[in-house]
C-alpha cells in the first residue's frame, strides 16, 4: 500500500492533535478588555509586588486550570483589573 505525500501529511496533521488534545491545552490569564495577558509578579521588596503584563508570545502558562484560576483570582486582587483564564488554543 502505498500513501501519498498529502495522505502522510492529513496522518502527521490527525496525529498532532490526538497528542495536543490529550496532554490538556496550557491555560494563559488574559486582562479583560485588553489584549494583555498575565507575564509575571515582579519582587520589588517588602512584599511590594508588581504586576506585568505583556503580549500572548510572553504570557505566563500552565496545563493545571485550578492554577490558571487561582492566578487569575490573584491578578485581580492585586491590581484590580478583571481577568479571564483561557486555554491557549482559543487565543
């Protein structure tokens, strides 16, 4: 039997996706009504943290969605903008 170039590609394409769907989609805090997504705390001493946001290439990620809304929830309270937790692909 033999497969085409555009077969082996339509197999690699299925296979990728049964792979990615399965290891559970990464999860980024975006800033609601910006295009920022959650980057980092910074330690600026004494318990002084600020916030970072930045663009989706740089946003902070995680498999675990418990974490993504915890850090969401964090986000919030601590800069008082509204934030959302959205799994990569949807971005």
């Amino acid at each position: 039997m033999k497969i085409t170039k555009k077969q082996l590609k339509q197999i690699i394409k299925e296979e990728l996706e049964n792979i990615i769907s399965s290891a559970g989609a990464p999860y980024v805090v975006k800033r609601v009504g910006a295009d920022e997504y959650f980057v980092k705390f910074v330690n600026r001493g004494e318990g002084d943290y600020e916030t970072v946001f930045g663009s989706y290439d740089q946003a902070w990620t995680t498999d675990d969605e418990d974490r993504a809304v915890y850090m969401a929830d964090l986000v919030t309270q601590r800069t008082g903008f509204q934030t959302t937790v959205e799994p990569v692909a949807s971005v």
